[in-house]
C-alpha cells in the first residue's frame, strides 16, 4: 500500500496520493479527513458528528446536483451538508468555525451557472477552508491529475480508477497534501474505521497501479488518435446508412479531451429505445444517451472509445444497426 501510493504520487507529481475503492469512497475518506484531522478520537465516532467542532461541509447549490449526485454521499461522513447560492461572493456568508471543507464538483457541464474551480479555490484558500475537488472524470488531460492540487491550490483531487485511468473499477486516486492523506489513510484498513468500507485488496493495487502508469506513459495525442481511429471505423459503416447524421466532436461531454461521436438516428427512432436494444442484443452495449438536462433531441446518441478495443467498435456498430433494422 506504502510503495503504490508513493508511487501515484510520483507519477501524477503530487506531494502525497491515496488508492482507494473509488473516487466515491475517495470523496468520503477525504472529507471525513477534514472533520477529524488527525485526531483518532474523532475518528473513532464517524460517522456521529455532534459536538465535533468541523461538522459541516459546504457545497454550491446549482444544477450539477442532478447530473453529479454524489455529493449525496458526503452524508455519509455524518457532515451537515450546506448549500451555498452559487456565487464567490456568498462564500464569505456560509463559511463559520463549523466549516471542515468545501467541495467542487470541475467539469464545464457541471459549472454551468455556478462559479468555477478557477474562480472559487483563491476566495477558499483566502479564508482558510480546505477544498477538495471531486475530479473523478476530469481526464484527459494528463495534467489534471496534478492541476486542482499543484496549480488551483486545492488540498485534495479525486479521481476514478475505472474511468480514464481505465484501471479496476473498483478502484480510485486521492491526491493532496500529505498530512490530509495519511489521514485518510488512518480512517482506512486495516484500522476498524469508516474507510474499512472502501478497502482495496492487493490485485487492485497491483492493477491500478499498472493502468495509472500506462495511462501516463501514452502520450496525449497518441490516446486521443487510438480513439479517434476506433470511432472514425465506426462512423465509417453508419455511413452506409445515408439517413444517418454524423457528428465528430474532439470533447467528451463534460469538457475532457477526447473524440466523441453523436449520431442522429432517423425520425421515430430514440437513443433511450436504442441504448435498450444494444443492452440486451448480443454482447450488451451501452450506447450514449443524453440526460434531458442536455436539451439534445431525443434520437442522438453519442459514442466514445475510451475503454473500447479496436476490435470491439464492430460490436458497437453491429449493436445499433441491428436496432434501425428491427
Ligand atoms: C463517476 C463519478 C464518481 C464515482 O466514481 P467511482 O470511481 O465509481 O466511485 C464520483 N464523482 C463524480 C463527479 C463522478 O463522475
């Protein structure tokens, strides 16, 4: 546990990293970090907060509370969950001596009428509240990994082992401060504490450690191009089917760097009915369909391949020809 966690934090050049199960059990153990300290005490009575002096945690209020529910489980740590009207200036207002963090939810589809990550850390930092940023999905690129911690000035990142990363899904990265993280480490296993719950075994140590170690080895361009060559043979034979609309973007949804493909499938057709058919048709795929938040028609559907195999962009393809041909 020792050398993987010094490990990630060599590779995504931060001062102190933590694997856990998850950026789920990530957000957990780092908030929780934040109420206790180092105090084990405290860290005894978790999830029983009261009279504990840091008890409270904020978040904005806004429309990522739909997109992004988990904030929902920083109530897990036993923390009083604040909402704060979206804007720097109410931050001064909510914060008091009960505040043990604030949390950011970076993502351009997530800041959408709230401020940012940019615009809130320095007003946090000013007024001494520890910020942790829940990045779980934040990559590419690469440089995120050390962006909301090196650059922003954020105490802890957390991000997805299962997502980009393309490791153990049940596995996931806190990044930070050092003292923060042994921290979280001591609410961890082996220690009969609220981590226990999050525990990592060896095999998804030794697997995340690999895959975060081939996802920082390819270069940006290389894994952007790898992508794009799955999606380009599979907009390739939608192109057979004329009646198909077809979109390249070099985006993913929530802003990252990577291609996505949006397909437009013919009148009276929908990606909801789609996205049924491929999951039970052959190899079940789950094709991308577009929360109602997103105001897309309701026949787009969006591809990406950032854990597909060349060879599986058939399966997709097969999948979603056999439901325009039902
Ligand atoms: C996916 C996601 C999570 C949960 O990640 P796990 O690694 O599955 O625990 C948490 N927060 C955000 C913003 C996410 O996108």
């Amino acid at each position: 546990m020792d050398a993987v966690c010094q490990r990630a934090a060599c590779l995504t050049k931060n001062d102190a990293a933590f694997v856990t199960s998850g950026a789920a059990g990530g957000l957990i153990l780092s908030v929780a970090a934040c109420i206790c300290g180092d105090d084990t005490e405290k860290m005894e009575m978790l999830p029983n907060v009261e009279g504990l002096p840091k008890n409270e945690v904020l978040i904005y209020d806004g429309a990522f509370h739909e997109l992004a529910p988990y904030w929902k489980l920083i109530r897990l740590t036993g923390a009083r969950l604040v909402f704060v009207p979206p804007s720097v200036d109410a931050i001064k207002g909510a914060v008091n001596e009960h505040t043990a963090a604030f949390v950011l939810f970076p993502a351009s589809l997530y800041e959408k009428g709230i401020p940012t990550c940019e615009e809130s850390i320095p007003e946090l930092k000013r007024l001494g509240v520890p910020v942790i940023v829940d990045a779980a999905a934040q990559l590419p690129p690469i440089s995120n990994l050390w962006y909301y911690t090196k650059e922003l000035g954020c105490n802890a990142a957390v991000f997805s082992g299962g997502k980009h990363i393309r490791g153990p899904q049940s596995t996931g990265l806190i990044v930070g401060e050092p003292k923060l993280l042994q921290n979280c480490r001591k609410l961890a296993s082996p220690n009969c504490r609220i981590g226990r719950a999050f525990k990592t075994g060896k095999e998804e140590l030794a697997a995340f450690i690999t895959a975060l170690e081939l996802f920082i080895a390819e270069p940006e361009e290389l894994k952007f191009g790898r992508q794009l060559a799955i999606l380009t043979k599979m907009q390739k034979r939608f192109s057979s089917k004329t009646e198909l609309k077809q979109q390249m973007n070099s985006e993913g949804r929530l802003g990252t760097y990577q291609p996505l493909l949006l397909v437009t499938l013919p009148e009276g057709k929908t990606a909801k009915e789609c996205n049924a058919f491929t999951r039970s048709y052959g190899t079940p795929v789950d094709i991308g369909v577009y929360p109602p938040e997103f105001d897309m028609p309701d026949n787009v559907i969006f591809l990406n391949a950032y854990n597909l195999k060349e060879e599986e962009a058939d399966i997709v393809v097969d999948a979603v020809l056999a439901y325009l041909a039902d």
